[in-house]
C-alpha cells in the first residue's frame, strides 16, 4: 500500500501539471449531457491517471468521471476498485478560482482505503491510507496531519462555493457552537477536517463517488468519519455511483 500511494502522489502530480497547462492558457469549455463543464485539463488529466493505474493494478476496475460520462461503466462488483476525478471543481478551475483538485480513491469492500487529492494552482498535495494520513510539501517532504478535537470557542465548519444550500446548512448547524464558517471549493474540504483546520464539512445535494473517495480515504486515515445523515458510515459502490447527503467529521 505505501509504495502504490507513492505512485499515486507522482500520478496526481503529472496530472496536475496537465491540467495547469490548460488553465494558463484560453482554454474552451464544453458541458456534458448534465450541463456540468468540462474542459480540456479534465481529459488530458484523466488520460494520464488512468495510464498509470493500468501500470500499476491492470486487474482492478476503474471508475473514471469523463469515461463514465462517456458511456464507459465498467463492472466494479464489490471488491477493489478505483474512483478517479481528474479535475474535481471544474466550475472553480473555470471561473480561476485556484481551488480544483485531482482526486484519486481506491476502494475495497465499499470503503475508501487509499487516497489522494492534488490541488495544483495553490501547489498543495493530501495523502492517506493505512499508515496514515499526510500533507506532501513542495519540496517532497511528508508532513503528518491529524484531526482536531473541536476547540472550547466552537466548530470550524466547511461547505460548498458552488453546491451550497445555506438553509438546509444553517437547519443542520442549529443549536451548535459554530466559531466560524468558510466555503471553499473541491475535495479540500475533506483535507481541511483531516488537517484540523476545521471541524465539520456537511454537503446537501448529490455528489458522484469520484467526488469524495480521496478526501474520504484521507479523512479517515486522519482520524476522522463521513456519514449519512442517519449516522451510518458513507459506503461506495452503489449502482448510481450517486452518493446521499453526508456529514464529514473531524474527531467527535
């Protein structure tokens, strides 16, 4: 597992530098049959992950954004099995916002258990697994992160700058101590909890698997959990590949 995370980080790394080619330049964006966006730094980050996974575990499945948006599904059944977003935030890497991720999830028995998350314009890289979770420096070097406990001032909470639903957020968040709260785009929000530079990231909505099994990977292995708003454990796998609205926690 540590070695094929070290694959990871240097195949995210190479799509990052992809996508970055495509956001310094004028760059064309098309929408797909959900009218989400997409652009050229999607596919040409995709291409390259999905390279190097056929490398690195050519008999596990890939479950890939642009290629499932392209018709491709293959059968992932219940074992292991990868989720790939090449360009999470693709409305904030059009809009330039910085705050676009590479997210790459290995899943085995509908959970996550290896991750990582790339944000390539503000030069930050999340990893996690069994061992652990850790932020990779610039200069290579592994830093550990850990959740928080939540501090005596209150929550640090996180949601979304394009997905948000303010008042189903502030319904959720009624009768807790909330000390600040901040949006942000991508899977860092998960890395945020994981790094404990927040408490709580709730998301409303719908959200793809290869949204959120990097982060999810990371999150836990720092120390964290995401559930349903039942309480139960957010699994992967589903037919839909659609995931329910879920609560990203730090320590509890």
């Amino acid at each position: 597992m540590n070695d094929l995370l070290e694959s990871l980080i240097a195949t995210a790394l190479e799509a990052g530098r992809a996508a970055m080619a495509v956001y310094q330049s004028d760059f064309a964006v098309s929408h797909k049959d959900d009218r989400s966006p997409v652009t050229a730094a999607d596919v040409a980050a995709e291409r390259i992950i999905l390279a190097a996974l056929a490398r690195l575990t050519p008999d596990l499945p890939v479950i890939a954004e642009e290629a499932t948006a392209g018709g491709q599904k293959p059968d992932f059944g219940r074992g292991r099995f990868w989720l790939v977003d090449p360009l999470d935030g693709t409305k904030e890497f059009v809009a330039r916002s910085g705050q676009f991720t590479v997210n790459i999830g290995l899943v085995e028995q509908g959970r996550p258990v290896l991750g990582v998350v790339h944000a390539p314009a503000v030069a930050e890289t999340f990893a996690g697994g069994p061992q652990g979770a850790f932020r990779v420096g610039t200069d290579g070097q592994r830093q550990p992160i850990a959740c928080r406990l939540p501090p005596p001032e209150g929550l640090t909470v996180l949601s979304s700058r394009s997905h948000g639903d303010p008042l189903r957020l502030d319904k959720y968040l009624a009768g807790r101590k909330v000390a600040a709260l901040s949006r942000s785009g991508s899977s860092l929000k998960f890395c945020r909890v994981a790094e404990g530079a927040a408490d709580l990231y709730p998301r409303f909505g719908p959200t793809s698997e290869w949204d959120t099994a990097a982060g999810h990977a990371i999150l836990v292995a720092a120390g964290g959990s995401v559930e349903t708003l039942d309480g139960q454990p957010l699994g992967y796998g589903k037919p839909s590949l659609v995931n329910p609205d879920f609560v990203a926690w730090g320590k509890r």
